[in-house]
C-alpha cells in the first residue's frame, strides 16, 4: 500500500509539473526535493527521468480513455456525446503548455508517437460509432462514414500537433476547440447543429 502511494504520489507531482513546466529541464533532484523524498525512492519506482515521461502519458491516456468510454457507452443522442468529448479535450488541452509539447517533440519523439497512435485508435473506434449513431438520428450528414472519419482524423493530426501549436502561437486548448467546432459544423445536419449550438449555450 506504501508503495502504490508513493508511486502514485510521483505521478500526480509529475503530470501536474511536466504540462505546466516541460520535464526537459527537470531533474530527477527537483522531483525530489520537492517531494521531500529521496531520489532512491523515486528510482525505486521509476528507472529513469524517460520512464517517467512515458509513465505520465500513460496516466493521462487511461484517464481520457475511461472518460471517452462513459460518454460513448453512455445515454444520449450523437450530438450530445460530441459536444461531451469536445469538452473533455479541451478541458485536458487547458492543463497542458507549450512546454510540454516542445519537450515531447524534440526529447521524447517515441512518446509522441504513442500519443499519436493513440489518438488514431481513440478515434476510429469511438468517433466512428458516433458519426453511425447520428446518421440514425438525422443528426449527422449522410456521407460515407470513412470519409468523415478520414476529416476528422486529418484535422485533428494537422492542427493538434507541437509543430502548428509552437509556431502558429496558439494555444492548445484553443486549437482543439477550434478545430473540432469546425469539423462537428461540417458533419452535422441542421437538426444536429441546431442542437450543438444548444449544448453549447447551456454549459
């Protein structure tokens, strides 16, 4: 139990700190001290400053992943649920600065990359069975659902990433927003907007 809470400990510190400061420039010594702990207890825990890196992306992809779910899975017409997720992404762009996302493209590609792919998988199974969902409801156009998918997909990789972030000097929160109001207004029939637009109004 001892264990479960020191380690959970670290990883709360370290997503909090790595999203608003980076980890690059973070030493295993700052997390220790901060903590008031030894950098034995953390090595006991964590081999290196990257398996703690990987360790935080993986602490917050099984949190999205569980908060996505219960919206999929969950009661509610299509355009609800999209305007649920929306939120959850942008609420989790809202904690995480420019530093974080220079950090992971220039020290730590192979997370990035993890973090890609899992934002792929993420969509095409819980985006897809939206966008059918709709299309039963009337509230998403009838076009071929690889086609909107393929939008989606294209978009959010385009935009959300630390190159057009870091050098379009917008932020994450904003671009994710952005980015997914523009698609969900392109996908959505009038009855599916007019609803979306309700959604939004009443948060």
């Amino acid at each position: 139990m001892k264990e479960l809470s020191e380690n959970l400990k670290i990883l709360e510190f370290c997503e909090t700190h790595f999203m608003h400061y980076g980890f690059h420039k973070t030493t295993m010594d700052d997390i220790a001290k901060e903590l008031r702990i030894s950098k034995k207890t953390i090595y006991k825990h964590f081999s290196s400053k990257d398996e703690l890196v990987r360790a935080v992306f993986i602490r917050i992809r099984n949190d999205l992943s569980t908060q996505i779910e219960g919206v999929v899975n969950g009661g509610g017409d299509a355009v609800v649920k999209l305007y649920k997720i929306s939120k959850i992404f942008s609420n989790r762009a809202a904690t995480i600065s420019n530093k974080w996302l220079n950090d992971l493209q220039y020290y730590a590609p192979d997370v990035w990359r993890e973090i890609e792919e899992f934002r792929i998988k993420m969509m095409q199974k819980n985006m897809t069975m939206l966008v059918e969902q709709g299309k039963e409801e009337n509230l998403v156009i009838d076009v071929p659902t690889s086609l909107i998918m393929g939008i989606i997909i294209s978009s959010v990789h385009g935009v959300v990433n630390p190159e057009f972030i870091l050098h379009n000097n917008i932020s994450l929160n904003s671009a994710a927003e952005m980015t997914l109001e523009i698609v969900f207004s392109g996908i959505l029939t009038k009855k599916g907007k007019k609803l979306f637009k309700q959604y939004k109004s009443g948060s």
